[in-house]
C-alpha cells in the first residue's frame, strides 16, 4: 500500500523472470502479481524466502468467480415500451431462482484465486492472483506449507466457489451446512438458495423443503463507463487493470 | 479396572462460554484436549453475495452486524475501500470523527471482551463494571446515529452528520428520578464532545478499578499465565494481527505502521505482551483501553477547534441536503439518481485494512464499473484466529477451552460472515 511500486516491482521481475508472471499496479497504487497455476507454489516460496521481500504472513485469500462480469441489467441504448421492468426483468444476480439459474457457461478464467500478502519487515503488501484450470474442476496447489493461514481459507474458497486446493491436509465444506449441496458465491448459485430447513408438524423433526422465497431485487445493475475514471486510467504509465 | 481411551466430546453451539454459535468437536484424553476441531459456519449469512446484489451505501449497514461488539471499524474498512476506487477525499474533520469513533469502538469492544472473558473464568464482577462504561459509549453511538450499535454512520466521503450539539439527556423513570437522574444527567448538560470529554478524565479510574479486580487477582493468574502460549513465529504463520500478534511480542500495528483516518497526527503507543500467554493478551487489552482514551482526548480537543463539512460536496457520490433540493433543479437530480440507482465506481480492484479491535479487517472490493460491488471480501480477523485453535488447544486441559476461546476474543458474526 504505502511503498514506493518499482522497486517491489522490480525485485518480482528480476525474481520472476523464468515463470511469466504478470505485474500490474492499478489506480490505488496497490501491486498485483498474476501468477500460472503451474508455478503457484513456487512463486509463493520465493515470495515468502527471499529477504528482500519476506511477506511472512497471508492475510487473506478467497475465490472470485468472474462470470457475467461487466454485465448491465438496464439496457438504455434504445427506447422501450416495458418501462421499469426491463431492468428488474433481466437475470443478473440475486434475480432467478434454482430452476432458472443460468447455464453454467464455459468461460475462461473464470474462477480466480486472490491472495493478499503482508511484508511486516518492509511493511509491503502484495496482491497475488491465479486462475486455475477449469478442466475437469478448478484446480490449485494448497499454500498451506508455506502459510499455515491458508488452511481455512482454502476450505472456505473450496466451499464457497468449488475450487479445489490440490495437497490441502482437510479439504472439508467450513461455512455451508452439513450435507450442503452446491457452491453458493459462484455467480450462478441463486441468492435465495435452493433449500431452507423448518421444522415438520407430522414428522415431527426438521426437514429441508425447497426455498420458497421470491427473489427479489429492487435495484438494477448499471454499468457506466465513468469519462472521468476512464481519463484517470489512460494517465497511469501502464494503465492495464489486471481484471476481466 | 475399565480401559481407558480417548473421548470425543460435543462442545457447543449453544453454550454460554461460546461467545456465539461456535461448535467444537474435542478429542479428550483423559481431561487433556488432544484435538479440536471447530465447526463454524452456524450464523453463516452470506453477507458478500448479498452486497453482490445491492448497491455499494446498501451493505454499510451489514458491516455493523459482522462483528457486532465493533461495529463502525468494520464499516471503516468498506468505506475505505469504496473511497479508494473512488478516489475521493474525505474532510479532515470526519476523519477526526472516524478516528475518534473507531477508538470508542476499541474500548467497547475491549470492554465486552474484559467482562465476558472474566466470566468465562469465574470473575463475575468485573462483567457488571464493564458493561457500566460501556453504556455510556453506547449512548454516544446512539447521539451521533441514532442507534445503539449497528449505526451505519460512515458513508463514503465521510460521516453521515457533525457530532451533535447537545447530549441527550435521561428521562426520569420510576427508579431514576430527582438526586440520581441529576447524577446521571450531569455529564450530559454540554455537547457530545463535552461528555466524552467527561468520560474520558473519569476513564482512567474506571480501568485501574478493572485492573484492581483483575491483573494480581490469584484465581485470574492461575487461570491465564501460561496458558495458550503463541511464539512469535508462530503467530506470524498462523495469521495472526491485532492484540494477538502484538501480545506474542510482535511490534505490527496499522494504525501506526500503514496510518489511515488521522493516526499520523495523534500520539499513542503500541502495546505489546512478551510471553504470548492468555496473560499477556489480557494486559495488552487493558493497556490498548488507556491508549484509545488518549486518543480521544486529542481528537476532542481537535474537534472544538476545527468546526468544517463532514462530507465533500461531491454530488455524484453524496446526497444533497434536503434544502438545496427544494429550490435546485441539480440537486433535485442527483438525489434522485443517488437514491434510485446509487452512484457508480469506477472499474478496479482494493484492498483496505484497518485494524480493528480484534485485529486486522479488510476489505476486498472488486467493482466493473457498475452500481453494485461485484466481489466484496471481507477479511475477518476472528475467523484467521479461530483457525488456529487446535494448534492452541491441544495439550491444554478442557477448562482451559473457554479461557482459549475468550483470549482469541472471537465474535462469530464476523467468523461466519
């Protein structure tokens, strides 16, 4: 966060040179390294060994899922006779149930794994992401050898996204219920849920029954591409975002 | 005689010493914990999907309900985070505000913490002290925002309104009236910077009063020193940020190290423990109590001196007063986008920290230049402390789970999200 970017930079090009990494400073000032699932081990050891960088701690990773990014729900290209609804028609997230949720497309890059290291010794931060292989499941090596903080977030990114960590000591569900079916944050799961729990008269004990709720989302989603931003962007050296 | 083998034990998710719905699964041997296994996931509410689906000033309000004992250090990490894409500034009089706010925050959260560890461990007056003083911070939550704890009172560019002129007062009731409601009243004549003011010159006592009850207390010794001993290296492995990391010895405190709000301009000290016990945890609270009240007063002194907006006058992100939309046709506008659609963020991706009672929480906000956060991360502190539970617990006996439990200081609000 409050570092002076090229020399990190530096050090990563210099350290990673053999392993196509990909490094981006974004209009925050925060560094990204974007890292082949095939060398994600590698570089975490070195990221974590060498002494000019020494990020000994993981404070943080979790799973993206970038399906239907940029996505608009209100189409105001041309004029429409459906008034409101087209927005609150349209599919977005949160808007369709389990029956309706969309097909699970074939995106590439699809899942992301992002890490966020913490450097105390140079008071550094670092912004890790890899996007696994999809076939046959998303897959990554576990980073739990090098940062034992990793254990819990690994287990909920497998729960929460369905990306497995390949070598992970106990890749158990964390947050979802036991029996849990599904992975709930992947941007195809419905908002709603597919299950809710109540208890039965007749059977007298709790059953899971199909959800009943209507899902209901009162704001559409609108994407503008700001002119101010987009001017803000083109001033940085290297204006390239490493999303999408 | 009988055999003896290892018992595996049912520890929650109803028990008081749980602090919330948390469920251990405990291999005994003998009365030696030699696993622990912790299920969360019981309040689990999917709170980032369902900021997914609502624009960005929707989900202030559920930070609050993350950890509920620090309710506006969690809205202070999203809202930075949203400022950070933004890129807007914040006047320096709400940054004085969220500094000062953020440590009434740390000592009700350090207050609750003191109070229901000591009753984990058989201190029962302690609680009563410490939920005293913690009223009387909760009735500055209430006089800022109106409401007692879940007070949604950062927004982006600022605070919601300026600290209010005058306190409330209590009204008499059948228990409290004429002497006692004058003494109760008495700090609450002047502003709500005159009653903090009060409080804090009153503050100091209040914790030696704790410390008197506590710190050389035989039973709160024997049930702490020793106990739940973290190396330094190993915290670091694990994760571990806040009074956690700083009681290993650890010297890591964001507020000084990655200064946010007004941190660079106010004096305090970090605390650190030196033998990464239960103890030294305990101390190190405590200690953080009487630095946060430092900090206070500078910013009271700050804030009689330098009366100024709390918000920019940025309309694309703030709404105009009431006022300026009854005769401005362009604040009448931005009102009613700001209120229909929410305002957008520009495409990008951060990362915001603060450090928070329990540690350090964070923000990750992805946006794609849309009305609604598409990810948002929150990086729980509890939730990386909880994880190291069985690292923690084995080898200690099973009376010592809830002196484990109270020390990680974990609330499962923010655990499970």
């Amino acid at each position: 966060m409050n570092e002076i970017a090229p020399t990190t930079e530096q050090i990563l090009r210099e350290l990673f040179a053999d392993q196509d990494v990909k490094i981006s400073s974004n209009r925050v000032g925060q560094l990204t390294l974007e890292v082949p699932a095939e060398h994600w081990q590698f570089v975490a050891q070195k990221l974590r060994d060498d002494e000019r960088l020494a990020f000994q701690q993981l404070i943080d990773l979790c799973g993206v899922d970038y399906l239907g990014y940029g996505n608009d729900e209100w189409e105001t290209e041309q004029a429409s006779s459906e008034g409101f609804s087209r927005g609150v028609d349209a599919l977005g997230p949160g808007r369709f149930d389990w029956a309706h949720r969309p097909e699970s497309a074939e995106v590439e890059n699809r899942f992301a794994v992002v890490v966020h290291l913490l450097s105390l010794k140079h008071n550094r931060r670092l912004r890790l992401r890899c996007f696994p292989p999809l076939q046959p499941m998303p897959i990554l090596a576990t980073l739990v050898e090098i940062w034992n903080s990793a254990n819990w977030y690994e287990r909920e990114a497998f729960d929460l996204f369905g990306i497995v960590f390949e070598g992970h000591p106990d890749l158990r569900r964390i947050l979802t219920d036991y029996g849990f079916v599904g992975h709930p944050f992947r941007k195809d799961y419905p908002l709603i849920g597919n299950v809710t729990v109540r208890y039965d008269e007749t059977q007298r004990r709790v059953i899971y029954d199909t959800v009943e709720i209507e899902p209901r989302v009162t704001v559409p989603r609108v994407v503008r591409r700001d002119s101010r931003y987009v001017q803000t962007d083109h001033n940085l050296a290297d204006g390239q975002d490493t999303e999408a | 005689m009988a055999e003896i083998r290892n018992y595996t034990m049912n520890f929650g998710p109803q028990h008081p010493a749980a602090h919330g719905v948390l469920r251990l699964i405990l291999e005994l041997d003998g009365e030696t914990v030699v696993r622990a296994d912790p299920h969360i996931g019981l309040l689990h509410r999917a709170t980032e999907k369902l900021a997914e689906s609502k624009p960005f000033n929707h989900s202030i309000g559920y930070m609050d309900r993350l950890d509920y004992v620090s309710m506006m250090c969690n809205e202070h990490a999203y809202v930075r985070a949203i400022e950070q894409l933004l890129g807007i500034d914040v006047p320096k009089r709400a940054q004085y505000i969220r500094t000062m706010f953020d440590e009434i925050t740390r000592i009700l959260n350090h207050l609750l913490w003191v109070g229901t560890n000591g009753l984990d461990l058989g201190a029962m007056t302690v609680f009563l002290y410490a939920f005293r003083e913690r009223e009387q911070l909760m009735d500055c939550y209430e006089a800022v925002s109106g409401a007692r704890m879940h007070a949604t009172y950062y927004r982006p560019g600022g605070v919601y309104r300026d600290l209010p002129q005058t306190m409330p007062k209590r009204l008499e009731t059948r228990w409290t009236k004429g002497k006692d409601l004058r003494r109760v009243n008495a700090w609450r004549e002047g502003s709500l910077l005159d009653f903090l003011q009060a409080f804090c010159d009153d503050f100091e006592r209040r914790v030696d009063d704790y410390e008197t009850l506590l710190t050389d207390n035989r039973i709160w010794k024997q049930r702490t020193v020793g106990i739940g001993v973290v190396a330094p290296e190993r915290a670091l492995q694990l994760g571990f940020t806040g009074p956690m990391l700083r009681g290993s010895g650890v010297q890591w405190d964001l507020r000084k190290h990655q200064p946010y709000a007004c941190y660079d301009e106010v004096d305090f000290d970090i605390v650190l423990g030196v033998n990464g016990d239960c103890y030294d945890r305990y101390l190190v609270r405590i200690e953080e109590m009487r630095q946060s009240k430092r900090i206070i007063q500078q910013c009271i002194l700050w804030l009689r001196q330098h009366p100024g907006p709390v918000m920019p006058k940025n309309f694309k992100v703030v709404p105009p007063t009431r006022e300026e939309m009854k005769h401005d046709m362009e604040a009448m506008i931005h009102h009613f986008k700001l209120f229909t659609e929410g305002y957008i963020v520009p495409e990008g991706e951060t990362y915001a920290a603060v450090e928070a009672p329990k540690g350090e929480f964070g923000c990750y906000l992805i946006s794609d230049a849309s009305n609604k956060p598409f990810r948002v991360h929150l990086r729980a502190p509890g939730f990386v402390h909880l994880s190291s539970m069985n690292e923690m617990l084995s080898g200690h006996m099973l009376a010592d789970v809830p002196a484990m439990i109270g020390t990680q200081d974990i609330v499962l609000g923010e655990i499970d999200r």
